[in-house]
C-alpha cells in the first residue's frame, strides 16, 4: 500500500480481499518498471508459544511466495520458515555479522546510556543484532535504564537462556563449578576452583571454556562470569546447590582455620549458613587476638566481637554475651584515647617531621598511622 500510494495505512481492519488486490497491483508495477520488491518480516522468531499461530498466518497467507519480482528477507530459524516456502530451491541463508563496538554505541545512541551501561550491555549481547535490538526495544520503554540492566536476567531471561542450555550442565562437576562462582562472592582463580571441586586445575579450565558465559584469563586464571548478569542468572538456575557451595567453603577453610583468609572470612560464612554455635565456639579463644595481629585494627576487632554478642544473644548464651560486651566496653575505651597524636604532634611542631614520620609508620594500629595529627589537615 505505501508502495503505490505513498501513504502508510490507517486502517487497523481491512476490507476482505483488500491484501490480495494490493499485492496483484503491486505485482503488476513490478513486471511494468521491471524491479523487485522487498519485504522485510522481523519479529516472527520471538513469538511466545502462544502466538504461534500469528507466524502461520503470516508465512502461509499473507506473504506471496510465488510472485515474480518480490523479495522477501525473514529473520528466524530456517526450520520455522521453509516449510511455508514452496519451492525451497530458491532460498539463501545469511547470518548476520557481529557488530563491534563503535557500531553496537551508535545503534544505541538515542538511549544516552553511560560508558558503564554499554559496558554491561556490551558484555551480554556481545555485538549480536538480535539481543540488541531486544535490549535497545526493553530500554526504549523505561525511565530508569539502570534499573533493568541490573535485573536484565529477569527483563530479558531468553537473553541468558540459550547460552545457559548450550552447556553441559549434566557434568557434576562443570554445575558445582558454577554454582561456586555464582555464590561465593570472593575472587577465584582456576587453583581456588580446583581446590573446592576439589579437581586438578588443567579439569578446571577445560570445563569452564566449554562454556561461553565465563572468562578464564590466559595468565593469571582468574575466572568470572563474563557479566554481572550472567551471574545472578546462574544463581537462580543454581540455587539448589547453594547450601552445598557454603559447606565447601566452610569445610575448606576450616583446613587452614588460622590462616588469614579464614580469620577474615569465616564468621560471615557460619552467620550467612546459620551455624550459630560453630560461630560463636570459632569467636571464642584467640580467634579476637589472632585477628588483632593480622589486622592491626581495632574497628575489625570490633566487629568481631560485636558479631559475638549478636551470635551469643541469639543463643541465649549470657556469660558468653557478658564476656563479648566486656571486651567491647574496653575496645570502646582504647580508641577513645589518642596513643600516638600527641608524641607526632610535638616532634612536627619542633620541625622534626622524620621522627614524627617514623613514628606514625611505627604505630601498632592502623587507625592511628592513619590518624592525622592535631592541628594538621591530613595531607601530609
């Protein structure tokens, strides 16, 4: 109808016939100016179970197949779309290039997204026109852009989906792998992973390139879903294994329970599972000196022992509440009172400012090498 009129058409209801007498008339300008016509049909490949139908109407009644002079270019699978076309032989398959990344920012300019937002989208949709054009249709209707790419796995899930089924999920393994890495916020590397499996390494990496979804680098093997996104799809997909995840972790931790890692790390595992009394039994001793001398900071301290008045109120364990809350009141008194400010502020007020150096880099707390002396501006 444009094509012979020049005008788009109003009409939401067509009189019968009248799609029949238009692509007669627009057939016989083909054969008269002896040129083709094109018809672009998009959409048809994202047509929910529902609607299936809509494609059948489209490809099998409205779309002349056997006219001389027309054209016609279809996004979809080939084995939605020949059994509509008569004569097969007549048919090209193109797959459509990558766009890279100034063609991916230009395609979404008008959206006025910010170098993170396209970093994000970048990631996910990695140059394909079709989750693009998805994304740039789901942007287009919102106000708040930051808000869907941050549940973009929930927005757009068929955007994950694919790549999700293409990977052997059956392999134990290659699951608890990535259920690892969905839930353990920690960094990991291709020897951290190994050790939870537990599994060698050179395992490791073959599995996690089986899929496209997580990036392993070449050098260092750290390893990481390749968006944010990606990873808290997985984390839906894999929720069932979580409590399995966290129990690792504990297990494999409590191994080297005095090195650093664990002090720093294991209270918040045994809080976030739940584990109570194995929290509070792991606060008690010389778990608060240990992380005293590690640390060398009070406020971590605190938190410690903080976290042990929760954990032995919860319990309603009162002489191991009263004994926490001791140790709290006398954290509360140490920090009150400036151990090194008043020795740094006399040597600088002499001029002695490598004594007065030596002894904030001396300090045995890093909140008072921090700590800027009285009357200065920090600066320094």
């Amino acid at each position: 109808h444009a094509a012979l009129t020049g005008e788009r058409l109003k009409q939401d209801l067509l009189p019968e016939g009248f799609v029949r007498a238009t692509l007669a008339a627009l057939q016989r300008r083909a054969r008269q100016e002896r040129k083709p016509y094109y018809f672009v049909v998009d959409g048809l490949h994202e047509l929910g179970e529902s609607e299936l139908f809509v494609r059948e109407v489209v490809l099998d009644q409205f779309l002349p197949f056997t006219y001389d002079w027309f054209r016609f270019v279809i996004t979809g699978a080939q084995h939605d779309i020949l059994p509509y076309v008569k004569d097969t032989h007549f048919h090209k398959s193109l797959i459509i290039s990558r766009l890279d990344w100034n063609e991916s920012q230009e395609f979404l300019r008008d959206l006025q997204l910010d170098k993170s937002q396209m970093d994000t989208i970048e990631q996910v949709c990695r140059g394909n026109p079709s989750r693009l054009a998805q994304v740039r249709r789901i942007l287009k209707n919102t106000s708040d852009p930051q808000d869907i790419l941050d549940h973009l796995q929930e927005a757009a899930p068929d955007l994950f989906q694919y790549e999700w089924r293409t990977a052997d999920r059956s392999h134990p393994a290659l699951r608890f792998l990535l259920a690892v890495l969905a839930h353990d916020r920690r960094c990991h590397t291709v020897g951290t992973l190994a050790a939870l499996v537990p599994c060698d390494p050179a395992t490791v990496r073959d599995l996690l390139r089986s899929v496209t979804f997580v990036n392993v680098a070449e050098f260092t093997g750290a390893v990481a879903f390749v968006s944010e996104p990606h990873r808290r799809f997985a984390a839906v997909q894999l929720r069932a294994l979580e409590p399995a995840v966290n129990t690792r972790i504990i297990d494999t931790l409590l191994e080297n329970a005095h090195d650093e890692e664990a002090l720093l790390t294991l209270p918040a595992y045994f809080e976030k599972t739940s584990r109570h009394e194995d929290l509070l039994s792991y606060l008690r001793g010389a778990h608060v000196a240990e992380v005293m001398e590690r640390t060398k900071s009070l406020s971590v301290v605190r938190q410690r022992v903080q976290l042990g008045m929760r954990t032995a109120r919860r319990l309603e364990q009162h002489s191991e509440l009263v004994r926490f809350s001791m140790h709290d009141a006398v954290i509360q008194e140490i920090t009150g009172v400036d151990i090194w400010g008043g020795e740094v502020a006399a040597l600088a007020a002499i001029g002695d400012y490598g004594a007065a150096i030596a002894v904030a880099q001396n300090a045995i707390l890093n909140e008072d090498a921090l700590h800027p002396h009285p009357g200065g501006d920090g600066s320094d």
